[in-house]
C-alpha cells in the first residue's frame, strides 16, 4: 500500500492508516515520483489522547532536490500527524535561526519574517521540531519518500550582492527575490555560503576577484554559492532580513552569534566570548547536570568491534545514538591506535599511559579528576611477578604488553621481532614469532589474551607452554577504582579551583605546551554539573595556550578541569550535528565522551 503524507494544507493534517495521495499545484510530478513505504505501525500500548505515537522516521534529507543527512521524524498526536527534523540541521542546513530559550520542549525560530515557536520532541539521539505549522507559514512542500524526507519551496533567485568594509569588518548583502534555504561553513581561511536560489551568469561574473573579502560567485540553475577569503580567526555571523527578502553575512574578529539554549532537561548549550587579558575567545559548551534523570554520559568508540580505527565524532555519536558528544583521549593518528585511559562500565579497554591527567564518573552522577596510573603484574604458577607496561595500548614500550579480545579478531606487530605469547584460560599455549612490523595478523584468543613481548628476552624463557599465569591490577591513586567509567587525556588544569598546570611532568612537548590550537576541555562545577567545552581561536589570532585554557575553563566555574585532544580532533556534537566548527574542518577521532538522554515518546 503506499502513503505519501503530504503537509502543507490544513486537510493533509489529518491522515489515516489507509493511505492517500496528494497532488496539489507544482508538487504534482514531484508526488509521482514517490516510492511505496510501508504502512506506519502505531504502538499498541494504551497512551494518552495528547501522547505523541511515532510513526515513521529516516535520516535522509531532500532540500529542493539537494540531498543531506539529516534525522527526521514523523508522530501522530491525536488525529494529526506531525513533522520534524533535527533542530541543529534546520539551523545549519536549512538557515533557520534557533533562538534562546529556558523551555526545552519549545523552541523559538527565526526564518526571515517568520517567528514562531516551535514543539520539540526528544527521540533516538535527536531533538526534533515540529515544522509542520511552519512550513504551511512559509509555504514548504513537505512530503516523505520512503526513508527521505522531501522539503521544496518555490524557486528563488539572488537579485543583487553587495560586499562593503565597515570599521568593524566586511559585510555581504545577498538580495533574494524570495526566502530561500541557505547554509554556510567555514574553514581556516575561507567562508562558504550556499544558497538553493539561481542568479545569472552576468551577476557571478562581477565576483571573480579572489582576494581577501572579496568574493567569488558560482551559479547553477539552482543554487549560488558565494566564496569569502577571511584572516585566520576571523568569522562570520548571519541575518535573515525581509522586505526586501536578505541574507546579511557579517565577517569580523568578534563576529559570533551568542546562544543559551535549554536543549533537554539538564542540558543546557551555550555560545559565548570568554575574555582572558586582552584575548577574546568564542567557547561553546554543554552544561550537563548528572544527576538529572535519565542523564548518563559513556565513552564511545569510532567502531564497537575493534579499538583500531578512527571516524568523525558525528559518525561515532550516531552509531552509539548518543544526544551529545565531545572527542576526548589522545591517539595514534596514522596507525589509529588509544594513547591513553578507556574504562567503560567497569571494564578496562585501554590502560593509562604517562600518569597523565583523567575523569572518572559513576552513574549517580559522582566525578572525579586527577593523574593516573595503572599497573598489572603477572604472577606465574613458580610465583614469579611480571609487570606489564600496557593495556590494548598504542603507546609502544619495552617489557610486556597485553592485548585482549577489545582489541580486535587480531593483532598485528606494532614494531619488528616482537614474540606474540598465547594465553588461553589463563596458561600460556605457544609462544610465535612476530617478524616484522604491520606485516602478520595474529588471531586473538577468544578465551585469553596475547602476550606481547618488546626487547625482553627474560620474559620470554618465563613464560614459556604449560605457565599457568595470573593477573593483578592496581590503580594510583587506588579511589579510581571506584569509577566504572574513565578516559584519560591530560594535561590536568584545575584543581579545587586552583590552575595546577604542569605539562612538562605529564610527558607533552614543549611544541604542545606553547602551541596556539583550538581545544576541547571538560570540567566540574560547585554544583555538580560538568562543562564540557570546545574553544575557537582567539578574536582576529590563533587558538588558547593549554595555560590560557585553564584560565578559561576557570572563568567559567569550574572546581575540576582536564584538557582533552585538541587542534583539529576537536568537536561538540548536539542532535546530529557538529556545533563548533564545520565537519569539512574537523579530523575523525578514536573516542569521545557521549551524552545520551531518554525519548519523550
């Protein structure tokens, strides 16, 4: 049977289970096109007349015929069957302004001359906003195709680009002759703004001048893109404005659009400059409350099979379907490997590495942050104790070295004549060869662990077929042991309030310690609560120093802090989408810490 809902009229409010096919003015050859979906089974559990039933939902996105990945969700309330879409993608995809509130489950919207407030629903990861009085405000077509949902407008058309300097920065002005969606991005040295409305080749070829602020202009039959050099540190801030219908696109040192959102209960995301001396920095950040109900934070992996690899933070969030998420440990990047702390509910998926700094954290909302150290001493059945230097650690060591199924189906040599020994319900089976670095695949024992023996030719005549072993771990400082949950980073920042700096005595460079970078940090407040930061460069320059950070992280009001991996592996993520900086930007990661709240229905 096939359903296409169609809801841009006050009669497609109201569709039954039987199935209906909408027609109307230009959106005709579009409706032929749909593809039968199947028919959308309610929850049969008795629920309130106003509960919202869910109905459908996809995470393809079709904005005049340009295709994102965007969440989407459909739900029944009463007889009436609602729309929505992420509300971080309306803002970053579709150019809708999301405004502050103190009402999670209202949002107030901007989009050129309409203003409303729009209902928002929690579900799978996501908040959802109800678009489906505003898009008949605005005049979208809205229909759903399978697992795409297909948002049209009428065609626009840019009539005029003005670009001019003010004493504060440059300003672009796009006259439409209509609204039309728009979205922008930028990277180090560019902003890029596309916009779904045609303009004539005459028009783009005025802005072929690629000099700073000066900008180049692209056409097709249905879009414009408009490319914008900017200095480093420089960024730009939108307004819609109507009569005349504009796009106002200011660039500038300062130029950041400042937000406070209660995003869910207990989560709260906000946008501001942090001033330290004469530097201003742009910070966003979650404050999340832990002991809120339903509110649980885990770290999360690029892949639930393996602890080798990297993938971007969104990819990450969205397999785990966590609400919210910030990159956290360190890494080997080329060979994608954890450089540090990763203990999840309990168990141990990484050991530390350095005594560097980490958080800790329990289900009752309970953190704690500080160094961290962890040892593991094999005891052999002739009582003989062997330290290992290493948990499922790409942070290569003399001595011995212990890999368990967490780490994948094998392992593969990280340095050449390594000897791999087999551990199997707890004795040694063989000892093997490694040979030369990256080359063999050994399998993991599914009922042990392997050995890996680096430049140590004692252990190996210890361990030899027949040793029956076993394994003593210890942490320092021993209250660690308390929390299921740990990622380590470092350098520690503060403590009770106080900068206790020291990244020399946990191992960074000095080419880290005095870098200029943007940076991820989290941190605890008096309250309770945990902030949890990305931290952009500096008005008109670079990035804070881990120094500056902490005086950041301070300003804000935490008791506790811990900086994260930072530069380019730093990303926030809220509702599906990057909230920082724009994903072109932004490197694939080995973990993160993730937010993950209930459903409203």
């Amino acid at each position: 049977m096939m359903i296409i809902t169609r809801l841009i009229s006050l009669s497609s409010l109201i569709v039954t289970l039987l199935g209906t096919t909408a027609q109307v003015g230009n959106t005709q050859q579009l409706a032929l096109k749909l593809a039968a979906s199947d028919e959308p089974t309610l929850d049969n559990t008795e629920s309130l007349p106003n509960t919202p039933q869910l109905l459908r939902q996809g995470n393809q996105l079709s904005i005049n015929g340009q295709i994102k990945q965007v969440a989407w969700s459909q739900w029944q309330r009463g007889n009436s069957v609602r729309t929505g879409i992420s509300d971080t993608a309306a803002m970053q995809r579709m150019g809708v302004e999301l405004l502050n509130t103190d009402n999670y489950t209202q949002q107030p919207v901007q989009w050129f001359s309409q203003s409303q407030s729009l209902e928002a629903q929690l579900k799978g990861g996501y908040r959802y906003l109800d678009i489906t009085d505003f898009a008949l405000s605005t005049g979208w077509q809205v229909q759903v195709d399978g697992n795409t949902l297909l948002i049209s407008s009428a065609p626009a058309r840019v009539q005029n680009i003005r670009q001019g300097q003010q004493s504060w920065g440059s300003r672009l002005v796009v006259e439409l002759d209509r609204p039309s969606f728009w979205q922008i991005s930028q990277d180090r040295t560019q902003v890029e703004i596309t916009i779904e409305a045609s303009s004539d080749s005459a028009l783009a070829a005025r802005f072929q001048h690629s000099g700073t602020f000066s900008p180049v202009v692209a056409s097709s039959s249905s879009q414009t893109t408009i490319r914008v050099k900017v200095p480093i540190g420089w960024r730009p801030k939108t307004t819609t404005i109507n009569n005349p219908n504009r796009l106002v696109v200011d660039m500038a040192p300062d130029a950041v659009v400042e937000r406070n959102i209660l995003w869910a209960p207990g989560v709260r995301w906000q946008h501001q400059f942090i001033s330290i001396g004469s530097a201003r920095f742009p910070v966003v950040w979650l404050e999340v409350n832990l002991r809120q109900s339903g509110i649980s934070l885990k770290p999360i992996l690029s892949d639930r099979t393996t602890l080798v690899g990297i993938t971007t933070l969104a990819k990450t969030a969205q397999m785990w379907q966590a609400s919210g998420a910030v990159n956290a440990g360190f890494f080997n990047r080329k060979e994608q490997l954890p450089l540090g702390a990763i203990r999840r509910d309990g168990r141990w998926l990484s050991s530390p590495i350095l005594n560097r700094g980490a958080i800790a954290w329990n289900d009752s909302g309970d953190v704690k942050m500080g160094h961290l150290s962890f040892q593991e001493t094999l005891t052999t059945s002739r009582e003989e104790h062997l330290p290992i230097v290493g948990l499922n650690s790409g942070y290569v060591q003399a001595g011995i070295s212990r890999y368990t199924p967490d780490w994948g189906a094998t392992y593969t040599p990280l340095t050449d004549n390594e000897t791999i020994i087999v551990v199997q319900n707890n004795q040694v089976t063989s000892q093997k060869p490694g040979g030369a670095f990256g080359k063999t695949a050994f399998p993991m024992p599914s009922d042990g662990y392997l050995l890996i023996i680096r430049d140590n030719s004692e252990a190996i005549g210890l361990l030899a077929a027949g040793t029956t072993l076993n394994i003593e771990s210890n942490l320092t400082p021993v209250d660690f042991s308390q929390y299921p949950n740990i990622l380590g980073a470092g350098p520690l920042l503060l403590q009770n309030r106080q900068i206790v700096l020291d990244a020399k005595a946990e191992k960074f460079s000095d080419d880290f310690i005095r870098e200029k970078a943007i940076r991820s940090c989290i941190g605890t407040t008096a309250s309770g609560s945990l902030i949890i930061a990305a931290v952009d460069n500096r008005a008109g320059g670079g990035g804070p120093t881990l120094s500056e950070l902490a005086q950041i992280i301070q300003k804000m009001g935490a008791v506790d802090a811990v900086n994260l991996d930072g530069g380019s592996s730093t990303s926030l993520y809220l509702g599906g989408q990057l909230i920082n900086r724009s994903p072109v930007t932004a490197a694939r990661v080995h973990n993160g810490i993730g937010i993950f709240l209930p459903s409203h229905f």
